[in-house]
C-alpha cells in the first residue's frame, strides 16, 4: 500500500520545487555580492517502507493523512554550509521567504543533543500548486530542512554509521569518543568562523 495515497506523485515534484527555491536564494545572495548560502544541498523523499514504520512506531495509523500532516518529514532536505553564521543567514531567508512558513524549529546548534548531535531543523508549511490530502489546490505540504556544517555532516554521518552497526547499542566508549569529537567540531567551527571574519576584516 502506497501511505502517501493520491498525493504520492507530489511530492518529488514539491522536492525539486524547494530545492530550486534553496538554490534561487543562494544565486541571489551572490548576485548581491555576499557568499554562497551553501557547500551542498541533499534532498530525499522518504521512503514508503519508512514512513509507514514511522507512523506506527508514533503510534499513528498508516494512513495518508498520518503520513502528511503527523509526521511533516516525507520530504526532506539537508543544506550543507561553510560556517555556522551561513546557517543562520540561511534560516533568515527562508523566515522571510513569501511561499512558505516557519511551523517548527530547532536548534540543535546552540543546545547540542546529550550525544553531541548538532543541527538546526525547521518545518515549513509549503505552499504548492499540487492538491493536498486536505483536498485543496494550492495545497499546502510540509517540509522538513536540516541545516548544519561541513564539520557537522561529516560528524553526523559517522553517528548514523555507529548508530546502525550496532543497532543503536554502541559500546559506552564508542560513545565517548563520539561526544569527543563532537566537542572538537564545536570547536573547529568556531575557529573556523573566527578565521573568516579575521579575513573579511582586511578585506
């Protein structure tokens, strides 16, 4: 059974719609003579074997109407930054952005999770030219943005490879170490942000 019903072909459609409006935002802002938004920008459509695990993990029914409106992630995008203040300038964008809204955010970079995790997430209330579950065109769809760093990325795919080797049971001093590198990304944005405004002052 396909979970997303009717409004399935949508939403690869409502991906790549986002994604040019992520990649319009950028080629504006250099237009405008300020850097680049971002380094690499992901985007994915959630899997129906995935959704359907997670609306019945949330105990949510299997249905369209969970899928879309419960859990507000079946499109996805992660945007890569340079620096922690491209991030920030990134989500200012989008909050003033005229065709979506900011429902949802947080801030996983100024308050990392216990592990050392750390990203900032928003929903947006997308609005579409597709029909939504609710039956009306434009239709309204949520998207879920993940931002972070280069350093973050790179962090956080080794805690996702961690994670599924051992089936999120990793050995306590696995986890450790992890949390240590995490504090050392911290660290090296840090110093990284600090370099670049260095270098802008002698600009």
């Amino acid at each position: 059974m396909e979970i997303y019903g009717p409004c399935a072909d949508n939403l690869p459609l409502i991906l790549n719609d986002v994604l040019d409006r992520i990649k319009q935002l950028s080629s504006t802002q250099v237009a405008n003579g300020h850097p680049k938004l971002y380094e690499h920008l992901i985007g994915r459509v959630k899997a129906n074997d995935s959704m359907t695990e997670k609306c019945q993990r949330k105990g949510y029914p299997a249905t369209p109407e969970s899928a879309l409106r419960k859990c507000r992630d079946a499109v996805g995008i992660r945007v890569v930054c340079n620096f922690i203040d491209d991030v920030y300038r990134c989500i200012d964008l989008l909050r003033d952005a005229d065709w979506c809204t900011i429902v949802k955010e947080k801030d996983y970079i100024a308050n990392a999770k216990p592990n050392g995790y750390r990203s900032y997430h928003l929903i947006l209330d997308v609005v579409t030219p597709y029909q939504d579950i609710d039956g009306q065109t434009p239709g309204h769809y949520f998207v879920e943005i993940q931002l972070r760093t280069i350093a973050m990325d790179s962090w956080a795919s080794l805690e996702h490879r961690i994670a599924y080797k051992f089936e999120g049971n990793a050995p306590e001093n696995l986890l450790k170490e992890l949390k240590a590198c995490a504090d050392m990304v911290d660290m090296l944005d840090a110093k990284m942000f600090s370099l670049k405004e260095a270098i802008t002052a002698f600009a």
